[in-house]
C-alpha cells in the first residue's frame, strides 16, 4: 500500500508540557482514518503540525513520499483542510472565497472547478452570499468546498460536522465517503461523534495525553477491549488512559 | 526549506482579497482616503490663511502641502500593509492562509502590493484636490519628487511591515499601536518644521529617519537655498536608511513568524 502521510516519533512540547508524545503511524492512500481522543489529547496539535502551521519539537512529517518541512509549498499544493476553528472568511461573498483559495492552491481550470464545487455541495443558491451569513450547515458545506478545490491528495477533517444537525453530518458524510471512494483521497478525520467515525472511518488511533494509546478497525476494536461500542472504548480511554498503556 | 520560488498567482490572490472586501463594502474606501482628504484641505486653508500674513504666500502653501501630501502618501503606505494584514486577523483568516501553499514572502509581496495600490490611489487623490482647491503644483519640487517618493514609500513599507510583525506577534489588540505611528514619526522627521527646531538630544532620533532628509530636502528646494551636493547626499542617506529598515524589518515579520510556528500561536492568533 502506498503512504501518503507518514508521521514518525513526533513530539511537540510547550515548555515543560509535552502535547504530543513520540507518535509514530501511517496513512495509506484512500485510508479514512479517525484519530480520536478526549479534549486535550492533542489531536489538534498533530492536525496542526500536519499542516505546517505548527513546528514540531522532534520528528518528521512525511506526505507523499516528501518530508514536509523541506518541501512545505510543494506538499500543501496537494492538500487541504477543514476545521472547526478555520471558518472562510465571512465578508467575502461564497464564490470570492473559493476564487482566492483557488488561487492560492494555483487550481488549474478555477472558474470551472468552483462551478462544480458550488454543485457538488449545493451551494449554487448561496454563490454570491457573503460566507458569513450562512448557517452552520452551509458554512460547513462550503469549508468542505474549499478543502476539495484542489482535488486534494490528503485531506485533513477537524470535527467537521461539529455543531451540524444530525440530518446534514449524515449528508456530509455521505457525500465525503463518495469523493474518497471515487478520488481514492487519503482522510484524517476527528471527531468526537462514536457513530461517524464508526460509519465513515476505516482504522482509529485512539490518543490520550499526547500518546496513541490504541489502534484498530472501528467495528472490532470495542469487542477486542471487551466494551459494548465505541462510545464505551472511548469513555474508558478517556478516564482510565493507564490501562490500556 | 527548499521552497523559494514565489508565486505571482499566490500573491495575485492576497490583493484580489483585499480588491473583493473594498469593493463588497465601500466604508473601507471612506476610511482609507477620509482622513488623508480631510487634512489636505484642513491644511491647505491654514496655509493659505498664515500664508497671506507674509509675503511669500506661494511658497508657504507650497512647503505645507508639500509636507501634507508626501508625509499623507508615506501614512497611506504604512496603514494600506497595516490594514490589510488587519483584515486577516479580523475575519480570523490567518490559519487559513498559512495552512495554505501561500509563503511568507508571498504574504509579504500581497500586503505591499496593496499598499501600493491604496497608496497610489491616496496621493493622486490628494494632489487633485490641493492643485484644484489650492493651487498647489507638486512638481514645484522638481526632479526630485521621485527620489523623495521612493524615499519615503520604502519607509512606509518598511513601518506597516514593522507594525504588521508586533500585532502578528502581541496578538489583535496591538493594533492600537499602529495607528499614531505615523504622527509620532512625524515629530522626529522634521515634516512640519526644519529638524533644528527640534532640542538637540531629539536631533539625534530625527538623523536616523529617513523621512526627515526628504522633508529638509524639500524645505532647501521650495525656498530657494539648494545645494545640489548636498542634496544628493541627504538622499542617499534617505534612501539607505528607508532599504536598511525595508531589510530588517522584512527578517522581523519573518522571524515572528517562525516564532509563532514553534508556539502554535498562529491557529490561536485571535486569543492573544
């Protein structure tokens, strides 16, 4: 299987705290992966160091075969991200915004691709909105709008359907498992929904105090640790970190 | 790094951004040339009025709007890169940019082309209504109106990059420290009043800004006392203090920037 993101012994330390702790796991291509934890498990600081907004204390980053801190620019081009945290701009108008990260991302074919996007995510009616009148559906939609752009080879999923309705998560996923499985695109996904992640992700790493503390199937992996799902796995990784060391 | 060639569709994009806010919400066009029209004409009366007190009226409103336009241009550089990296960290737009293909440099180039934009706008602007309400000609000065441009549009990059670098280091609120900037500079660079009217001890401060050999230049040549050595010389001097702060200002931003890499502060900017 091919790697598109490999993360080797990374650690990343702020003074004397350490938020993440000698990580090491792969991705391959067309893997969802969901890297799951309790607040503060430093799932955030991993995203954010895949991103390279983060520099990390010790250890590498590779995507796509190429070390990240050398080849920084490069690597980005090809992929991209959604986040919670990382809204698009709100007085830009729906279709602005995709055009300059269009730009950015040197998308080729750019008034025709966010056509498609616009299409894709049902966003044709909102194309001249300005992004920050959207609701938390239709902000969502066109963040993801703008994570596909670039038709990404790795894509990084920061709770994005946190505060959506149950109803339109349901749809994103859907149509996020459909761009994988068409475009064979590699996803790190957290979340802190049990019933997404079991639905759309294909492995887990469970993270606790900046360490991975387990890995697996998400449909088998609560049998193996002898809890009823997910949830329950979650729940005791979050309070009893130790016994699963 | 081994990325270094930079983008012109990168920094196409950091302009185009600022071009789609401008033209979505035409307040900002009242806030970015408001102030710089309000002076010319509040400046330009108070010239003409003390001006026909004396006898050399031509040349009194000539010097004060001469020192209000160029000292407007050089404040109109300086709040165009100010204001457009502010527009980032309003909307929270940094993460999304720095996560982003978009370099450092290339972020740097996006604001000072803005800047130049905005300030090119703003100075024609200016002499427009001071040719038409006044009758001020800026090409009074001469040949020398575009070296003393170039001087002072560097310095005005040069300090927007400067307070771009403190606010993307101490966070939002440091914004307040950009705006009187200029009008604190202008104290030590001799804009409204010849530098040796300033104590000795504060001559000192106004000798390493290169705005006050423009504005003792211009001064020289309006009445009449140029010495076209020293002239050149004081320009030089202007424009190699106006690259040194261009220089070390640049490495600044870029140094806060690696700096907030290693501290995560750029994905929690808007917390600081």
């Amino acid at each position: 299987m091919n790697e598109t993101l490999k993360v080797v012994g990374l650690v990343k330390e702020y003074d004397s705290f350490r938020a993440v702790d000698h990580i090491t796991f792969a991705v391959n291509q067309g893997e969802i992966v969901g890297l799951l934890g309790p607040n503060g498990a430093g799932k955030t600081t991993t995203i954010n160091m895949i991103l390279g907004i983060l520099e990390p204390t010790i250890g590498s980053i590779e995507i796509l075969g190429k070390n990240l801190k050398e080849h920084r620019t490069e690597i980005v081009k090809q992929m991209n991200f959604a986040a919670v945290y990382a809204q698009m701009p709100g007085n830009l108008t729906v279709r602005q915004n995709l055009y300059v990260f269009g730009r950015l991302y040197q998308v080729r074919n750019l008034t025709e691709k966010i056509g498609f996007v616009l299409h894709d995510f049902d966003l044709d009616a909102f194309a001249n909105t300005k992004a920050g009148l959207l609701s938390s559906g239709e902000m969502t939609r066109l963040n993801l709008a703008k994570a596909l752009i670039n038709e990404p080879s790795l894509l990084l999923l920061d709770e994005p359907t946190a505060s959506l309705d149950p109803s339109v998560a349901n749809l994103i996923r859907e149509r996020m498992k459909n761009w994988v499985a068409e475009t064979q695109t590699t996803v790190l996904w957290t979340s802190h929904n049990m019933y997404e992640i079991e639905a759309v992700c294909d492995r887990v790493l469970f993270l606790s105090h900046g360490k991975i503390l387990l890995t697996g199937n998400p449909r088998t992996l609560p049998a193996e640790h002898g809890k009823k799902d997910l949830e329950e796995l979650f729940i005791g990784v979050a309070r009893e970190p130790l016994s699963f060391l | 790094m081994k990325d270094r060639c930079m983008s012109i569709s990168r920094i196409y994009a950091v302009f185009l951004r600022q071009v789609f806010l401008i033209r979505s919400n035409p307040t900002r066009l009242v806030s970015m040339f408001l102030w710089i029209i309000m002076d010319v004409i509040l400046w330009g009366f108070i010239t003409k009025y003390l001006g026909s007190l004396g006898r050399d009226t031509l040349s009194f409103v000539n010097i004060m709007l001469g020192a209000i336009i160029l000292w407007g241009f050089t404040t109109r550089i300086e709040h165009g890169v100010m204001t457009t990296f502010l527009e980032d960290t309003w909307s929270r737009n940094l993460i999304n940019y720095f996560a982003s293909p978009l370099q450092i440099d290339e972020y740097i180039c996006g604001l000072v082309v803005t800047s130049i934009a905005m300030g090119i706008c703003g100075l024609l602007l200016m002499l427009l209504i001071a040719g038409l309400c006044f009758g001020y000609n800026i090409f009074a000065i001469g040949f020398y109106l575009l070296p003393f441009l170039l001087v002072l549009f560097i310095f005005g990059i040069a300090i927007g990059i400067f307070v771009s670098a403190l606010i993307f280091r101490l966070g939002p609120a440091a914004e307040w420290i950009g705006w009187p900037i200029p009008m604190v500079l202008s104290v030590f660079s001799g804009v409204f009043y010849p530098v040796s009217n300033l104590p000795k001890f504060l001559r000192v401060v106004s000798r390493v800004l290169p705005a006050s050999y423009v504005f003792e230049s211009m001064r020289a040549i309006l009445m009449n006392r140029l010495f076209p050595g020293r002239l050149v010389i004081y320009l030089c001097i202007g424009l190699a203090l106006s690259c040194a702060y261009l220089l070390v200002t640049y490495f600044f931003f870029v140094r806060v920037y690696r700096y907030n890499l290693k501290h995560g502060t750029i994905a929690r900017f808007n917390i600081e």
